[in-house]
C-alpha cells in the first residue's frame, strides 16, 4: 500500500501512519501554475503584482509546497484541536511533513528575511476536499503582508503609517456596514496602541479594496462584453467587512464582494499577532497579513466554468489565453458525462463519524479514475430502524473534458471502486 518513503520535488520523505497524501495529489505539485506567463493564474498574479509594483513589496513565488506541521501550524498558533489538522482535511507525507494548506505557511520566515516594508508569496496550496466544479484539492493563493518598524521610526511610527495610507489611492467602492475596527470579541494586540490599530487596519482594508476593485472592475468589463446587461455591473462595486478569526491575526476580518446578486467571501486578513511575529525573531514591528484564492477571482475574470479546466494540458484551453490580457474562455465540446452509483452496508460500530469520511471515499475514487471524476456525493442514507445498521448510497459522476467515455472503462473503476470499499472499509456491498 503506501510505500516506505517518498519522491517529491527532488527530495525524499520517509512515510508513517499518517501519510494520506495520494500519488495523484503528489503529481501536482510540479506544475506550477502560477508561474507560467500565459495561464489564467499567471496572467492574474502579475496583474496583482503588477498593481502594487513600487509600493514597497517584494514577490515570492518559488516556496515548494512540502513544508513542516511547525511552518503550516504550530508557529502561527493553531490549537492542537484545530479542525485543520486533522487527517480528513490535510495531506500529510508524515506525521511532522505535509503539503502546505495555506500560503501562511511561509509568513514567518518572510517576516524574518524580507527587506522591503512588505511582501507578496503566490503558490500551490493543498486542502482534502470534494471535486465538482468550484472545488479542486489544489489550489491557489497570494498573501500579502506589510510592518513597520517602531526602532525606524521611534515615536513617529503613527504619523509615518498615516502617511503610507493617505498615499494610497482610494478606490470607487461602496462598503456597506463596515465592521468596527476591535472589540473584545475581535481584540486589539496588547503592545500597540488604539491610533496604531486603526491606522493599521485601515491601511489593510484600503490595500485590498485596492485590490478588489481593479480585479472587479475588470470582471465587469468582461462581463459587459459578454453582452450581460445586470444593471451592477454599471454602478459602482458594493463590497462589505466582516468578523473573521484566523489563529495569528487579531483583531481579523474578511471583505465580502456584491457580485451576480451575491456577495462572495474574497479574502481572510487580520493585524499580525505580536507573538507570531517573535516566534519569527521581530520585535520591533507590527503590521498586517492578508490571503486570497486565485482560482474564484479567475474563473470570474475568464469566464472559466469549471475550477478543473486550470489543470488541464489540453491545447484547447491552454491556447486561448496571453500573458498580460484577459478575455472570456470559449467552451470547446463537453463530452457527455456517466452517472454512476454504489451502495453498501457499513459495518456496525458503536461510534458514528470517522468511519467512512465523504473525503476518503471521494479521494479513494480520484486515485482510481483521476479528472476523469466529475463529481462523487452521498445521495442516499438509511438506518434500519431494527438492527440499526446504516447504508449510504454514493453517487459518482464520470465525465472527460476531452472525449467520450466508454461503458466498459467506467465498469472497470466501479469494479475498482466497489473492491477498494471492501477491502478498506469491510462494508456490505448492495448489487
Ligand atoms: N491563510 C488564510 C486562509 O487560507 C488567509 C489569511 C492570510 C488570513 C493571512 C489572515 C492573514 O484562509
């Protein structure tokens, strides 16, 4: 089964009882996406970069996604009983090595070795997940952090962070509702003052309203070529802040965007955490942090239908894009897709939960068919009222982006699939 160590990106790890990170996961980790000019998430990172090119940030765009449970967690103060490091959630390559969940992961060490008030890291993140159309278990983010020194600055700090926020421009966006800046529940760092917290804050809500609006008002105007006629998209965009809470900012917030009558959730940020950024050997700054998605902005942006497309090798989609424009994507033929179920009796135990996770079930079918796999969900359940067995009914939905299928290829996997489900998870097969 898992073999004793593995090969990923040059480099060699020893496996344990908690490695779960698949070889097909583990093929993706070469790919670098971000990193080619003429993709979708390359042509949207330098549009990132490029709108806050001299303002003081330098771009990070080389960290490898092996990183310690110390980088990813433990240094940014995760509880132990964090849901987000559980086995469900996670690829581990063992217990102390995983694929980073989160571009945080590298916060620290840019904190330590930056030398530009701030930076930007853009890379591949990995999250256990479902698949269907919007969720992929890779992706991508950018995380943006800036500080200022109070030794620089001595008691000026505030009066020079006043002034790095009057420089910035301010964008045509209406924010409705915006949060108070702390409070108890969402507190302020105990070693800076009110003045620095709400200067720091607002510093942070302008630089990624900045943001915002240039991608939005770029969405518009693809959409408005497209010929939509949603009369928001000719009114100013309506964005708004909300509580959030990430284990090492605080006090933390998240922007809503009003897009196609609803508000998408953009982006987490928050004030560093004082001792996150001494676990980092900073003692004299204090400042922001904040992460994006790259694949949701994109896909608006491009009009990409299906989150999957980004991985694809096809001529078809490659081809359509160009390093520094953003035009619509225009389908290519869609195969008909299979839809296909399995049914079985799980194996009577005393606890319920950790027995057969919609992740693993997902995963162990993605290790047999790969993309191939449009989308796996739990259709169907029942418990028997008497012996209180239960039985759940999976339904899978096979789909290539670049031909037809035949019935006898997807009859093998099912085979596979419904072999794998027995061996592992000793359940009771139904015809
Ligand atoms: N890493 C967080 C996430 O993946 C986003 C974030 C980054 C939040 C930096 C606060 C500060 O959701």
């Amino acid at each position: 089964q898992t073999p004793e160590s593995l090969n990923i990106l040059g480099n060699t790890y020893k496996t344990d009882e908690w490695t779960n990170a698949t070889p097909t996961i583990l093929s993706l980790t070469d790919r670098k996406l971000h990193k080619q000019p003429n993709h979708p998430l390359g042509i949207l990172r330098n549009l990132i970069e490029t709108k806050f090119e001299g303002m003081g940030y330098t771009y990070y765009n080389d960290f490898e996604p092996v990183v310690s449970t110390h980088e990813n967690f433990d240094i940014l103060g995760f509880p132990e009983d964090h849901p987000g490091r559980s086995k469900t959630d996670t690829y581990y390559i063992n217990q102390s090595t995983l694929l980073r969940t989160h571009t945080s992961a590298h916060e620290a060490e840019c904190f330590k070795t930056c030398k530009t008030p701030g930076y930007f890291i853009t890379a591949d993140v990995y999250r256990r997940d479902a698949i269907d159309r919007t969720h992929y278990p890779a992706f991508h983010q950018i995380e943006g952090a800036r500080t200022w020194s109070r030794n620089e600055h001595g008691n000026n700090i505030v009066e020079v962070i006043r002034a790095d926020l009057e420089a910035l421009p301010k964008p045509n966006i209406v924010v409705e509702n915006p949060s108070p800046v702390f409070h108890v529940d969402n507190p302020k760092q105990d070693n800076m003052s009110e003045v620095e917290t709400e200067l720091i804050a607002a510093h942070l809500k302008r630089t990624i309203e900045i943001l915002v609006e240039d991608i939005f008002n770029r969405a518009k105007e693809v959409a408005i070529a497209a010929g939509s006629t949603d009369p928001d998209l000719h009114a100013p965009l309506k964005a708004r802040w909300i509580e959030a809470y990430f284990p090492w900012t605080s006090p933390s917030w998240e922007i809503e965007v009003w897009w196609k009558g609803e508000w998408l959730e953009m982006c987490g940020c928050g004030i560093v955490k004082q001792n996150v950024l001494q676990n980092a050997g900073i003692t004299d700054r204090i400042g922001w942090a904040f992460g994006i998605g790259l694949e949701r902005t994109a896909m608006l942006l491009f009009g990409i239908p299906d989150i999957r497309l980004f991985w694809s090798q096809d001529e078809r989609f490659l081809n359509q894009f160009e390093a520094g424009k953003i035009n619509n994507f225009k389908p290519y033929s869609k195969y008909p897709g299979t839809v296909r179920d399995v049914a079985f009796w799980l194996p009577h135990v005393e606890k319920d939960g950790d027995l057969l996770h919609e992740n693993d079930l997902t995963e162990m079918v993605r290790s047999i068919a790969g993309d191939l796999v449009e989308n796996v969900s739990l259709h169907d359940e029942f418990v028997h009222p008497k012996t209180g067995k239960k039985s759940q009914c999976y339904r899978i939905n096979y789909q290539s982006m670049d031909r037809s299928l035949t019935n006898s290829e997807i009859n093998e996997y099912q085979d596979q699939v419904r072999q794998q489900l027995s061996e592992k998870y000793n359940v009771e097969l139904l015809p």
